[in-house]
C-alpha cells in the first residue's frame, strides 16, 4: 500500500509564496499520476492540478500561471509551488498518487496541510 506524507503548508500574507512536498513510500510498483485536491470551508474538494509519470501537467483554471508542479521519479515525490497566493486559495491541500498497480487502493491520499492566506 502506498503512504503520502504531506508537508508545507502554514500562513502567508497575500501575494506570498508557498511550496508543498507530498512523498510517497511502501510497496510502490509504479505510481502514475500526482496531485492535489483542496477543500475550503463549506465547499466541496476540487482538484487543483496534476502531473502524470510522463510529465504531462493538468491545472484547474483558478491557479493557471501561479501554481507549478514537479515531481521527482526517483524520490516518488511531488512538489507544488503556490506563488501570488490569494485569500481565496485558502484550503486544506490533499496530495494523492494513483498507483493500479500497487496493493491497495488506487488512489492513495495524503493527510492534508493547511494552506492560509490572509494578512
């Protein structure tokens, strides 16, 4: 089974700049895509963006030209950069891998970090 730890996350002022890691570790076969969902208060989760094994990058249109993503094979670890932060990127980030064919599940989610943008 594939574990996701999280980690990056905290308060920023408007404007500011924060970069989440996600790494993943256990029995790994080979994980396909990488990403992240968000859910902020009162609203339902909504997936921010993603990177596939190839390198091919999704992203939601709110983050298109703030939020970069990159993973790193060899360490089975995403990273999401998150400059020109706003208030309404606040939420709870949740990293997930896809894995088919690991044991387990095969969507593997993280813990969540608490992204907070406020000044």
């Amino acid at each position: 089974q594939v574990q996701l730890v999280e980690s990056g996350g905290g308060l920023v002022q408007p404007g500011g700049s924060l970069r989440l890691s996600c790494a993943a570790s256990g029995r790994i076969f080979s994980i396909n895509d990488m990403g992240w969902y968000r859910q902020a208060p009162g609203k339902q989760r909504e997936s921010v963006i993603a990177i596939t094994r190839g390198g091919t990058t999704v992203y939601a249109d709110s983050v298109k030209g703030r939020f970069t993503i990159s993973r790193d094979i060899a360490k089975n670890t995403a990273y999401l950069q998150m400059n020109s932060l706003k208030p309404e990127d606040t939420a709870v980030y949740y990293c997930y891998a896809d894995c088919p064919g690991c044991s387990g599940p095969a969507r593997s989610w993280g813990q969540g970090t608490q992204v907070t943008v406020s000044s």
